[in-house]
C-alpha cells in the first residue's frame, strides 16, 4: 500500500495574514506557483529514487504551534487574539521557567482544579491585522476554499468559530460551497471564552503596553543546565 499510495503532504501557513495584506488574488498566484514547484519536485525526486510519482503533494493542517513560533497566522485560520493579545501557557509549580518567569514580573494564574500548576500570561503584538472575531463565517469558508483549489490536494484542516447571529446562515453557506470542500467544522463562538483561562484573550494597545512594562528580561539559563 505504501508504494501504491505515496504522499508528501506538504503544509502552509499564514494564509489569513497574508490576505489581509496582499489581496486574495496574490494568494492565489502564490498558492499555485508553489504548488506547481512541489509537483516539479515531486516527479524529479521520485525519477531519481525509482518510485511512483506521489498521489498527494499538498495539505492544510490547524499548525497552531509551529504557526506562533513563526509569529503568523494559523494554517487557514485567521489568529484568535488579532494584533494585541494574551496568549496563555500552563506550567507545573514547580518547573524551574515557572520561577524564572514570575521573576521576571510576569502575571500568572493559579488554576482552580490543579494546585501543582499555574497559567503564565504573555503579553503579544502580532502583525496580524484582524482577530478571528472581527472575521465573519462566510468570509473564513471562502479562504478555505480558495486554498482547497489552489494549493491543497488533501482536505483542508479548518473549523468555522462564527456568531450566534450569523447560525442562521450556515445552511446556505454549506449549499454555496457544495463541491468546493471536502469538510469543513463549525464552532459557535462564545462571548468571553468558553471557560476561564483560554489560551488566547484579545487585549487593547494600552493594556498590552502596560503589561509589557512590568516584564524584565528573564533568565533561561535554568533551562540550559545539566
């Protein structure tokens, strides 16, 4: 099965932020150079090794992690928190970062349900021009869509957080993009977050500067030591 069905797989991200910038059109002509190059490399590779051309090159996936580390948006998503927000990370008590990062004069939560863990909070500014908040459902159907047919030939990995006011839409929504997607999730969006301590919070400019202000640089050198 496996040299019948070889597949690379290959991933992108970013693409909200980058539409909010450039346009949907320089997407699309991004979106299709680059999968044209991977098809190119696919067959020169697969010549060079002896085996069957991939049946699959290109896909979508949530990539929340690896997106953050870049600093951009993720996947097809648009960010949660938008250009200013709070991004939530939990710690045990009794990691050796967790005191570092108090230390440091970085706010913390303790969690009502673990005492041997805490919730540290960073202050971030994103270039992200847009919050998925400030986005409506249709208009994140639409960027799924475009890079289901530019870019991934695998299912694009994307869930739909929309307003309670706009649930009346999703049936007609889900008619116009027929044919379009090969799935796609809906998730009402919650006022406040669904419980206490989300990973993202939007913030304000002047709430982040004050947040920021508080914070010294830390010392990670515990991290690094035998």
């Amino acid at each position: 099965v496996m040299q019948r069905n070889r597949r690379i797989g290959l991933s992108a991200s970013g693409a909200a932020d980058f539409v909010d910038t450039h346009g949907m059109a320089e997407l699309r002509d991004m979106l299709d150079d680059g999968y044209k190059y991977v098809i190119k490399l696919d067959n020169k590779y697969s010549e060079w090794l002896c085996v069957r051309d991939s049946i699959r090159h290109t896909t979508m996936k949530p990539s929340g992690s690896i997106s953050i580390v870049a600093g951009s948006s993720p996947g097809t998503h648009w960010t949660p928190g938008g250009e200013y927000f709070i991004r939530r990370i939990t710690f045990s008590k009794n990691d050796p970062l967790f005191g570092r990062l108090k230390e440091a004069g970085y706010t913390h939560e303790d969690l009502e349900h673990d005492q041997n863990s805490a919730v540290i909070l960073f202050p971030i500014h994103s270039k992200s021009k847009r919050s998925s908040s400030h986005v409506p459902a249709w208009e994140k159907i639409h960027l799924a869509s475009e890079i289901q047919a530019w870019w991934s030939d695998n299912a694009v990995s994307c869930t739909v957080d929309f307003k309670p006011e706009e649930a009346k839409d999703i049936p007609t929504l889900l008619a116009m993009y027929d044919g379009k997607l090969k799935g796609i999730s809906f998730l009402p969006a919650i006022e406040g977050g669904a419980y206490k301590h989300m990973p993202y919070e939007e913030i304000d400019q002047q709430f982040f500067e004050v947040m920021s202000a508080a914070i010294t640089k830390a010392d990670f050198s515990v991290a690094y030591s035998d």
